[in-house]
C-alpha cells in the first residue's frame, strides 16, 4: 500500500485515507465507486476520486447507516469529524511517560501503526506510542489520541460485520504484523474468478497456479479463520468460519473436491446475507 501522510500541525489539508476503493452511498439512493481522501481539518466531508475525476461531497450527503456497514473505517472519522473540531494549527506539546515534554511538529502515517514522528528545532524523530503518556495526550490534542486508537486496533476483527467483511475477501490490513494478509482480498478475487470456470480440468489447472503462487497467503487466511472462530457468539458466522478454513486447507492440499464443497457453501450463505 502508499504511504498516506497528514501533517497534524503544519498541514491542514494533508490526507488521511487509504488507497483502497470503496463504494459510497448516498442518500438519494446513488452509488459511485472510488478512492476516498480525508483531512483531518475537513469537518463537513471528503474527496472520492472516481474514474470521472474528484468531487467534494458533504457528509450530510451520504447514507450513514450504509457507510457503518459498508466502511467502518471511513464511519469512525465521519463520527471523529463530526463531533471534533478543526486542528489547531500551531505547535503542539507532546509528554513523554518519563515526564519530559516536547513541542514541535507531529506527522502521522496510516501505514505506521507503531506511533509518529516529532520535529523540533532540534531535528525529527519517530516515536512509538508506548513513550507517550496517554492520558496526558487523550487530553492536550484529542485528534492525536484518536488517531492511536485507530492505530493501535488497525486490524483488530471484533464484529460480525467484520468477519463478514474479512471472508468477502473486503477487510484492509495495514500492519506490518499481517504483512501475509495485505493482499488476501487480491487473492480471494483470483479464487472466485477460477471458480467461475466450468471446465473442471482448466478450473483445477488455475487453482493449481494459484496455489503455487500463494501458498502463504492461503494458509494464513485458514489460520485467521481458527482464530476469529472465537470472536463471535453467532453459530451461522462460526460455521462459515469453520467451513473457509477447511475450504483453503483443501486447496493448500490441492485437495480440489472438499475445496469446491466448503467454497461454495460459503460463497452461497455470503451471498444471503446481501
């Protein structure tokens, strides 16, 4: 993925969004496809850059409810940039846990979920967020205090509507911590296109390339399915879990019969849940 960069106090119109496309609701019913772009001094919207150029739109515009299900993300600013206020532009002070404060200026990647980086008169430096008093940060620059929060449970999968999201192959993993995963939703297009192949042998003789070019990825999507078996209470969702993570052992194995079977059951049930 691009580094996405925001200057929290020298630059206002900085971005703050991520590179992956979206689709945007609206509340006349539309639709459009696109990359959206964020300020965090932007308190009444975003940019989404669609193949037809770039537009502003107003959050007043777009249908919340659908933007909660659809990009929780985007939802947890829109919620953030609705109830803040603009950055204060000028310096800020930063109070590390040893008691030392800082001022300067901070800059933030979403790419970096470790923490930031800080430049005084005396130079730049990265720090990492277990050096900062929290508490103390939560209260001077609010904005910063959220933007950890985001950080810090960046690919945390809590909800049902994000394990939905994760076994469509639509959640976003940005940590280095989940580097095998950057790309699943790539992959998981891949699959669904070699699926729709109805010569069985050409079907298998794609899957096998597949395979052999993402063994990896496959066998950590499998693995993530074990784990997020114990994030939910809902026993139709468990059972998806359970039948992706056999789908791709199967595959692992280029065991194509038991594959196809838990695939497609998984695949049907997704497609009920629309």
């Amino acid at each position: 993925m691009k580094s996405c960069f925001f200057l929290v106090c020298l630059a206002a119109s900085a971005i703050l969004a991520a590179d992956n496309t979206v689709r945007i609701k609206f509340t006349d019913k539309s639709e459009l496809e696109g990359v959206v772009s964020t300020s965090i001094s932007d308190t009444q919207g975003f940019t989404l850059k669609t193949k037809f150029g770039e537009t502003h739109y107003s959050w007043r515009q777009v249908d919340i409810n659908h933007l909660r299900q659809s990009n929780p993300e985007l939802y947890k600013f829109y919620v953030q940039q609705s109830h803040g206020s603009a950055v204060n532009t000028s310096t800020v002070k930063i109070k590390l846990r040893e008691g030392t404060v800082l001022e300067g200026a901070v800059s933030t990647s979403p790419a970096d979920t470790q923490g930031f980086n800080f430049r005084t008169q005396y130079g730049s430096r990265h720090y990492e967020w277990t050096q900062i008093d929290l508490d103390h940060l939560k209260q001077s620059k609010p904005e910063l205090y959220q933007f950890y929060l985001q950080q810090s449970q960046i690919d945390d999968i809590k909800t049902d509507e994000q394990i939905i999201r994760f076994l469509r192959g639509k959640f976003v993993f940005r940590s280095e911590n989940n580097s095998n995963l950057k790309n699943y939703g790539r992959v998981i297009d891949q699959v669904s296109a070699a699926m729709r192949t109805k010569q069985v042998a050409q079907r298998n003789q794609q899957l096998a390339t597949l395979v052999s070019n993402n063994r990896p990825v496959l066998q950590t999507v499998s693995l993530r399915c074990q784990m997020l078996s114990g994030a939910t209470r809902n026993r139709a969702i468990q059972t998806l879990l359970i039948s992706y993570r056999n789908a791709f052992d199967a595959l692992a194995r280029t065991d194509y019969t038991n594959f196809t079977y838990n695939y497609k059951f998984v695949q049907e049930a997704l497609a009920g849940m629309e």
